[in-house]
C-alpha cells in the first residue's frame, strides 16, 4: 500500500495556490498599433512571392497587395469610433484615409477627418499631416490655413497641401499663397524643384517671385535652377519656332550661369546640376546638333552617328534591369 500510494499521488492534478492573472485589456492605442503591425507583417511577407512572380501573377499579387488595407480599414476605424476623445482616433482615421481605400469606412473617415482638421490645435493637426498623404483633406486643410493665418503653423498647412495637392486647384493655390506670404519656408526649396518640372501654371512667375523676395542663398538658388529648368523645357517645346526657341534658351542660360557662378558657390550639389544643364543647354537641346557617338552594332561592328550624316536616324536608348 505504501508502494502504490504515490502512484496514486501521481494522478492527482496539483493544486496551484497562485491565483490566475486577468488578461490585461489593450488600450485603444496598443489596439491600433497591434492592427497596424499585423498590416505591415502582412504587406513584409507579400513581398518575396511578388518578387518571384511574372506577368498576370504577379499584378494580381501587387494588386491584392495594394488592397491589403481594405481588409484592416474596418476594424481600425472601429478604433476610432468607440474612442472618439482618444489621441489615437485621428491617428486610425487618418490611416483609414491612406490606406482602405475602396473600404466602407474610408468615406465616413474622410468626413471625420474634415471636421477634425477644423477643431485639432494647430501644432498637433501638423504633426499629424506630416505623417500622412491624404489629398481629399486639401480643401480643409487649405480652409483651416486661411482662418489662422496668423498663427506660424499656417505656412506648414499650406506646405502640406501643396506638396500632396500640387497639379490640382487646390494645391496651386496653395503654393500661390505660400510663395506669397512665406517665401523662405522651409517647403519652399521642395516647391522651387516640382515649378521648375513644369505642369503648373505661372510657375515661372511664382519662381521669379521667389528669386526675388527670398534672402537665403539655398533658397534663391532652388528658385534660379528651378527656373532655368523650366525655361529650358519651354525652348524644346517652342522647337518648331526657332526664335522663340532661342529667346527662352538664352533666358534659361542666364539662371543656369546664375546658379553655377553666384547662388550654388558654397552648395556642391546644385552647382553641379547647373553645370549639366548649361551643357545640355548647348549641345542637347531640339535643333541642335548631335554630338557624335562611337559604338558596336548588334553585328559587334564599329559605326559613328556621322556615318549616317544626311539620313533620318532614329536613336533608340535602351536598357534592362
């Protein structure tokens, strides 16, 4: 009996003295940042099988990875409804609003949020825009800029909308403004550099405004390269009338020179950008004469672009990654 008794003993379940932990509940912030890094582990592991994939495989891939958020979108917005007065409410609706797009919940969060940008204090409301591309809150934003026109911060809202708005109404009147009334702004040298691409209108005047009303040299010399940049797009485009080509080249050299021997002395990278532009200017530009070329053909025999001097070339630049 002795022998058998701690057999016996054995199967007894031990008792456990320690009472059971409650599962701690997350608060509305660690829920939202749960959801957020499950999205994102998600998204991480989507990326091999794409990589591996070809052809309609792989967009179908790239597509069902774009739409990942609309999976998350209504869950995330849940987090803000039941938490209006949290912090972390904005937070998960602006993240609806950028990444569940095509979900139920990213028209309501667009509604919320446009209230929002209206009641946030304004230090806050850019902390979170500068974390977010959300161009349907442009014309809110761009209100709520003009209301508090006073405050400092209404140059950052402006520099917001026009950086996610920039080709549309909105964002032009953003930058319009911010050229305007902050001409040094931070955003401004950002702004010089998508003018100067072209697409906007007035933008050689918005950047001639610049160049004039700016005191930094950083930002004077975005201005001039942006410009020349613009100028210089303006002349292959006039191609077809040769002196209206050559007038806008001519006024093109002038800020490309400008930058190079004046505003970019002490800024490395923009004076070498100048450079590369004046010899584009000079040698590249539409009516121009090529420059010769020396290479192998398909057949691996020597040719030069002169060699065909007096005939139509068609020169194809091409490459694989």
């Amino acid at each position: 009996m002795l022998l058998a008794w701690p057999a016996l003993r054995a199967d007894e379940k031990p008792k456990d003295d320690k009472p059971k932990e409650e599962k701690k509940e997350l608060s509305p912030k660690e829920q939202f940042q749960a959801l957020v890094k499950e999205f994102n582990d998600q998204r991480s592991k989507m990326i091999p099988g794409i990589n591996k994939a070809k052809g309609k495989e792989q967009q179908e891939l790239i597509q069902k990875y774009l739409g990942l958020g609309k999976d998350y979108a209504d869950k995330i917005y849940a987090i803000a409804e039941k938490n209006a007065k949290d912090p972390v409410a904005l937070d998960a609706i602006f993240w609806v609003i950028e990444n569940g797009g095509g979900s139920e919940s990213a028209p309501k969060a667009l509604e919320k949020a446009k209230k929002v940008v209206g009641e946030t204090p304004i230090k806050d409301l850019v902390a979170k825009l500068n974390r977010v591309r959300a161009p349907g809150l442009a014309d809110a934003v761009l209100a709520r800029a003009e209301k508090e026109e006073t405050d400092e911060k209404a140059a950052d809202l402006l520099a917001w909308v026009a950086r996610t708005s920039f080709f549309g109404p909105v964002g032009q009147k953003a930058v319009s403004r911010l050229v305007e009334k902050y001409p040094e702004h931070p955003a401004i040298e950002q702004i010089c550099s998508m003018l100067g691409r072209g697409g906007a209108p007035n933008a050689s005047e918005m950047l001639k405004q610049i160049l004039e009303k700016a005191t930094k040299p950083s930002v004077k010399a975005a201005a001039a390269l942006a410009l020349g940049q613009a100028l210089s797009a303006k002349a292959d485009q006039l191609s077809d009338k040769p002196a209206e080509s050559d007038k806008a080249a001519a006024e093109a050299e002038k800020y490309f020179t400008m930058v190079a021997n004046e505003l970019a002395k002490d800024d490395a990278a923009k004076k070498k950008i100048a450079e590369k532009e004046l010899r584009v200017l000079h040698t590249l530009r539409v009516g121009k004469e090529a420059p010769e070329i020396k290479g192998a053909d398909l057949d691996e025999k020597e040719f030069k672009l002169s060699d065909y001097r007096g005939k139509v070339v068609l020169l194809d630049f091409w490459g694989h990654w």
